[in-house]
DNA sequence: ATTACTTTTGCAACATTGTTGCATTAAGGA
DNA sequence: TCCTTAATGCAACAATGTTGCAAAAGTAAT
C-alpha cells in the first residue's frame, strides 16, 4: 500500500494548503467543478489524514472542516484553538493559542477540541 | 405561539433531565420506541432549544447532542466543558471546569465549544 | 362539556452527507 | 513497455436533517 500521487490527490492538497480557512468536503467539490467523483474527495481526504498532511476540525455547527497548519507536520500536535466566524463562516487555526484547564481527578484526556465562535478581525 | 406540553414534548424533556450524558436525536429516538414520529423529536428538540430547557452540544465526531444542566437555567451560560469518552462514547458537562486562553486581538468571542476526548473516570 | 383557535403531529417527499462493493483505470517501478 | 496494485467512477445504500400540508390535539373561553 504505496500511496500514490494521482490528479485529485494533488489538486485537493494545493487546494487545502493554499487555503487560509478550512475547508469541507462540499467547499472542495465546488472548487473542483467535477476533476472528480464525490467519493474520491472523501477516499483522498483520508489519505491526506492518515499521511498527516492535514488535520480534521468539527466546526461548531457539526460541519467536518479540513485544514493544514505549520505546527502540524513539524511537532505533531493538532491541538490548537481554532475560531468559528459567524459572519463570513471561516474556520481558522489560531496555533498559538494554548488554552489552560484544571480537570477533576481520573479523566484521562487525550484530545482536545476547542473551538471559539464569533467575529474574525476581518468582520468585526 | 404560546408553546403547549405535549406527549412527545414531556417525554423527551424528560429523558433528557434524568440523562446523565447528553443524548442524540438517534439516541432519544430509541428510547421512545416509537412514542413519535422522527420529525417530530427533532422539532420538539428545537423547541426546548428555544426555551433553554436544553442546550446543544457537538460532539468530537460532529455528531449533536443535547443535554440539560443545572447551571444553565440559572446562570444562562453554556459556556462550560464537555468530556467525550472514548470507550463508552458518553459526552458528559463538567460545568465546574472553566478554561482560560489568550486570544491575538480583534477576535471577538461570543461563544465557546471545548470537548475533551478519552477516558472518563468510568473507564479509565 | 363544547367550541374555537392555533400549535403540534404524522406522513411523504426531498436534500445532504457519508459509506461500500466492484469493475475499470492509471501510477510508477522493473 | 509490461506488470502489479493503488486509485477512481459508478451505482446503490444508509443516516441525518428539512419542508409542506392535511389531520390531530392542546388550551382557553363560553
């Protein structure tokens, strides 16, 4: 099982990484104008997961978001705030905002997902 | 549109007070065993949205989940942690735990959605 | 209890999102 | 160029959520 780099691998990488805001699978559709079916988009999301290349974000309405972010790729680490913006709807990576929390005794946390909504500088 | 109890509306108020984890629409809709039609759960969840009996909570896989809480009714704020675990899938209010976080400027929060994943004192 | 008003419900139909199986296509190393 | 197998397209399906409309049921007044 040798990844492989095909047209609609490359295509929704570029379009991914380029991008400031992260991105859900119909954003990725539209932005492909048909380059490929609807299943590949999610088979290549996958891949892109399993090959940390990106990240997967919840955003607060239950919408599954993908997005890459420096941090990422060099320490591992997708635990980062990010901003939900109610106005222009971007989901952005705030990585260098690390939220702070005292847990009662025998939680076992290992993921955090943490997400502020409101307005983004550009809309406020 | 003065809002009137109904069946359906009692019940599901119901499952969700006496529920210690917050429940799903596929969740309360098991547990009434056929009580009301689907449409109806999601239309009653609605409304006990707006009468803040409820609040709505999404769960790290994006699935939403409501559930009532003590402190809401009073203090009106839903701005508390969620635990969701990972073994018995429950999502759970730890109303006591209030994070804090720095914020770059020009971010204006209105809202705030933190759920940590693992394992709950149940599990773990 | 009956009536009248209006909310709530059920049903059918639809939209969106995500998954799976399988035959076909194409990437990339030999 | 050939060969292997990863990746794709298509069809079909499942789950979740929404809408319109006629019928049913709360609730307040008579």
């Amino acid at each position: 099982m040798k990844p492989r780099n095909t047209k609609a691998k490359t295509k929704i990488k570029e379009l991914i990484i380029s991008s400031y805001t992260a991105l859900s699978q119909s954003e990725i559709q539209n932005s492909l104008q048909g380059l490929c079916d609807r299943v590949t988009i999610y088979r290549v999301l996958e891949r892109l997961l399993d090959e940390d290349i990106i990240h997967k974000i919840v955003n607060t309405d239950g919408v599954i978001k993908f997005a890459s972010c420096q941090s990422c790729s060099s320490e591992h680490s997708h635990n980062h705030i990010h901003f939900s913006c109610q106005k222009c709807k971007s989901l952005t990576c705030l990585e260098d905002v690390e939220p702070t929390y005292k847990l009662p005794n025998n939680y076992k946390v290992s993921e955090m997902n943490f997400t502020l909504s409101g307005l983004c500088p550009q809309c406020s």
